[in-house]
C-alpha cells in the first residue's frame, strides 16, 4: 500500500536512502530539497515495502489506510506535490556514492562545538570515517540535543522522536560529551586548535532580531527566543517576564515559530501536563493565565506568510482553541493548499463562549508602536499595510496612516532569530554568520548550521549541511598538517575538569523520564544548573588548574 508522510517530517532524508525504488522527493540534489516544507512518497511507485517507516527518526510516514482524519489531508497534499513535480527522470534505486577515505591515515581528533542536530549530525559524518578516531562534543549547557530539547514545542511530541536517531549517534565509538562547557569563556578557540586537528563550532542563532519601534524595552514585550526557552525549560530563559495576566497576547511575525508560541499559550493547560514535556514552571504559570486570545501579526499577505503549510494543518486541527483568519478575502482566492487552508478556517463558524480562547491570523498590519503604563505594556499600535510589487517582483508591505489599538499586556517579537559572535572567530552583523567558504573559516576552523547558513532550514536540513562541511573538514584533515602537542583529557581538566560526559547526560535523562512516568507524562525535565549537576553527579577533579600554552 503507498506511504504518506505526515506534518512531523524532519526533512532528515533518511528515508530516501532507505527507499528501494527512490519515490521519495525532493532527494538531496533534486530542486527544492532543503527548503521544501517536507518530503513526498510518489504512489505511483511506492511499493508499500515500509523501509521508509523503519528509516524515520520521527515516525512522520505511515501507510494511507492508517491516515486519521487529523492526517488525512497530507495524501492530497502529497498528490498536488507530485501534480507539479512528476519526477519522470527518476532512478529506479537509490544512488549511494562510495565512501570517501583519506589518503593520510590519521588517527585525527576532531572538536565540535554545539550538541544541538547540526553538531551530532556532524559527528556522525565524521565518525563514518575510521581515519576519524575520536569527536569530541561540547557544549555550554548540562543537556544536548539543542533546539529539539529547548525549541521544539512541546506539543511536538513525534518531532522530538529524533532523539532516537541523536542516542545511536551518542554511542558511537569515538564521541564523547564535554557538557557546560562554553567556549569562548572556559576555553578559548586558540585553546581547541592546540588538542585537534579540527574544530567545527555548531553554536546556532541564539539571539533574535528586534523590531526597532518605541517600547520594545518595556516588561511584557520579549522574544520568541525568551518565551520558547521559558516553556522548553532553557536554563537562561526560565525567569523570562512571559507576563499573563491580560487577556490578549500579541506575537508579532507568522512563521512557524510563531505559531508554536500562540498555540502554547491558549492550550488547555491540563492537556499540557498529561502529553507533553513543557517545563515545570511555565506549567504552573500557564494555569493561572489569563490570556484568552493571541493575535499573530503578519506584515504582508496570506501567501506570503512564513509559517509551513503542515504547520498550519497541525493548527487548523486543534480542537480545543478556535483559530480565526483576519484577511482581505482576495487574498485567500489562490488554488494552493495555504490559500485553500486560509480560505476554510476563514469561513469556519466560531464559538460564542468567551471563555474558549482563540488564536487570530491577522494579515497585512504592521506594528509601529509598543505602548505601556508604569514600564509594563498595555498594548500595540497596528498600521494597516498597503501590498505592492517590488522591483523585483516580490510582494512589499508599506505601512498606511490607518492606524488601531490592540490592548495587550504581552508582546512576542518573532521575526528571526539571530546568530551571536565568538571570541577568536570573525562574524558578519549584516547576516549574524561566521564568514565561511562552504564551511571552512580557517584553516582548521569551521562551521555547520545556522551559524553558517543562517536561521533557515528544518531539523533535517542540518544533515546535508554537515555533510558539506565534513567535506571540507576531509580535505584539510588531508593536507599537510601538524600533529596538536596536547590531548582533550589535558584540555579538559586545565579548564573545566567538572565538564559532563555522557554518562552524566544519560544519569540527569533517566531521572527526568522517571519523573515523567511517576506524574503520567514523557519527561519532567530539570531546569536549574546546580540541580542538574546534583542529578548527573558530576565527579570534583582536583588537579592544579593549569593552562595550555599556544
């Protein structure tokens, strides 16, 4: 029977190499991978053999008999794909091209710095390779597994499942863990370069940008970045001032993010605590919220929206919240799935009760103004927009003189996240990146993820762009480079000798799943430091503190 993928895709690819008869699309070279919203399964030629299902690290594929009526909608998504995209010029199998092997015989040592799926994606490249004898991985915080632990929503239960495949890559021979550990800060890149031959840092975006209008200081207005990191149980996010005691928040921005925070913030705060992993203490907050309504704010048009159409799909499925479309109904005319979308929930009847909370999409407005009272924030003055065409064609938003007053005491910037520099690396501010030549910084330096390419992508979109990366790893790993004249074990205890290894991240999860299974949920996870580090009984080295010398 054919496969479908559903809205958790990855857009990991492992699939694709599993499928005997290639009918997954877009594959890694063919147009439109990497940016697509997901993967496809041609029924043409699905021959029903599951290996795709098996190779899924999200269980996102299941046969279309099981497609519930919450699913069903992705078979005609998936058909209208291949409408477009017939993929007539396709192989009848899979092309796995042979392994490179290095003509230096090493053995080399290779440090990654960021344990989010850029990072690990990165090690499993490398570590494919046996001239590679170890990776060592590092990170600022107690835990790994970066934005699938503190930005996936927790009501992305089966996104999370890539923790799987981020278990198998863990015990590979070779990887280690060098947990809280922030360099730049206990160890300096010079201080790396000296015990490896390579260093390739995965730091991510972890900033945002700001919107630039009066008021954005003011308590209650806060970022994404701050709100995502509040209910994921970030250890630097969980005071964030994620104020609740008005009735409408408003999200500026509509990407997918976006969505992810309004639907947050208006589910039933009992359904929260029975399926999902949200953090302790926003849970406690949710409960006593009294926001009724979030108003997302998108400044162009319905077709121009950030947010993924599965994305919207999982939104247009909620039961317990209304989801309203506020549009100039011209704009919800075209014949693709978001307008289509759009243009149902727009005609959806609503409920009266006014204690059901709602989530509005409001198109073509721009915010210009946060107001506030006593340094707190009482609202936001919206600009409706006039849509035109760019010089180059794409749709300009310009903001008119009609201008209203949305009364709100919460403000959540969401239009982008932002990388951060490094001490000892070069950063562009234009684009938040470390300049880099598909990868390579410096000789013996490089990059992989956001911090590379940019805030773009989806979880799986890390796998092709570390394995570019390790190509260009490969090749430096192959010239004529010097031996280091220290060890990681001496790096490690000069610097931060009470550094977690994985043994202290599997003791701090296993504790955190069997809190989840005493209060009937997947995990209650611990959010302080000094908690954490009790947890994963971290073993004190009293060796002298000693600093290598470069």
């Amino acid at each position: 029977m054919p496969h479908v993928v559903t809205g958790t895709c990855c857009a990991d690819a492992s699939c694709v190499l599993a499928c005997p008869v290639n009918c997954i699309h877009p594959a890694p070279g063919e147009p439109g991978f990497g940016t697509t919203d997901m993967l496809f399964i041609d029924p043409a030629t699905c021959v029903g053999c599951s290996a795709c299902v098996t190779a899924c690290p999200v269980g996102a594929i299941v046969p279309d008999t099981k497609l519930t009526i919450a699913t069903a909608p992705y078979a005609a998504l998936n058909a209208e794909y291949f409408e477009r995209m017939p993929h007539a010029d396709r192989t009848p199998l899979a092309l796995v091209a042979p392994q490179r092997r290095l003509r230096r015989g090493g053995p080399f040592r290779v440090a990654v710095i960021g344990a989010g799926p850029a990072g690990l994606y990165t090690a499993d490249e490398l570590l494919k390779h046996p001239e590679v004898a170890s990776v060592e991985v590092y990170d600022k915080l107690n835990t790994p597994h970066g934005l699938v632990r503190h930005g996936v929503a927790p009501d992305h239960a089966t996104t999370k499942k890539v923790t799987d495949l981020f278990e198998a890559i863990e015990n590979e021979p070779g990887f280690r863990y060098v947990l809280g550990a922030e360099v730049g800060t206990d160890i300096t890149v010079a201080q790396l370069q000296s015990v490896y031959h390579a260093v390739v840092f995965a730091v991510g975006a972890s900033s945002d940008r700001v919107l630039g209008i009066p008021g954005e200081g003011l308590t209650g207005s806060v970022a994404a970045t701050d709100v995502v990191g509040w209910y994921n149980g970030h250890p630097d996010h969980r005071d964030a001032a994620v104020t609740l005691d008005h009735e409408r928040a408003v999200v500026v921005g509509n990407g997918n993010v976006a969505l992810d925070v309004a639907r947050m913030l208006t589910r039933d705060p009992e359904w929260l605590s029975e399926g999902t992993d949200i953090a302790p203490h926003a849970l406690d907050q949710l409960g006593n919220s009294g926001i009724r309504e979030v108003q997302i704010l998108g400044r162009r048009g319905p077709a121009d929206a950030a947010f993924t159409v599965p994305e919207l799909m999982g939104l247009a499925a909620l039961t317990d919240v209304d989801v309203v479309v506020e549009a100039d109904p011209a704009q919800l005319q075209g014949d693709d799935q978001r307008s289509r979308l759009l243009a149902e929930l727009a005609a959806r009847p609503h409920s009266t009760d006014p204690t059901r909370r709602r989530i509005v999409l409001t198109f073509a407005v721009s915010p210009v103004e946060i107001l506030g009272e006593n340094g707190r924030v009482t609202g936001v003055r919206v600009a409706r927009n006039d849509l035109v065409e760019g010089v180059d064609g794409s749709v300009v938003a310009v903001p008119t003189s009609e201008e209203y007053v949305l009364d709100a005491g919460l403000v959540v910037r969401s239009v982008g996240f932002r990388g951060v520099g490094l001490p000892g690396l070069p950063f562009d501010e234009r684009t938040g990146t470390v300049p880099n030549d598909h990868g390579r910084v410096a000789p013996g330096v490089f990059v992989v993820g956001w911090i590379k390419r940019g805030p773009r992508g989806f979880i799986g979109t890390n796998k092709t762009c570390a394995q570019e990366t390790v190509e260009a790893v490969l090749d430096h790993l192959d010239s004529d480079i010097a031996d280091p004249h220290h060890t990681p074990d001496e790096l490690i205890a000069a610097t931060t000798p009470r550094a977690g290894d994985l043994a202290a991240w599997r003791r701090l999860d296993a504790e955190e799943l069997a809190l989840g299974r005493r209060t009937g949920r997947p995990r209650v996870k611990i959010v302080d430091r000094l908690e954490q580090e009790a947890v994963a009984a971290r073993v004190k080295v009293r060796a002298p503190r000693r600093l290598l010398r470069t």
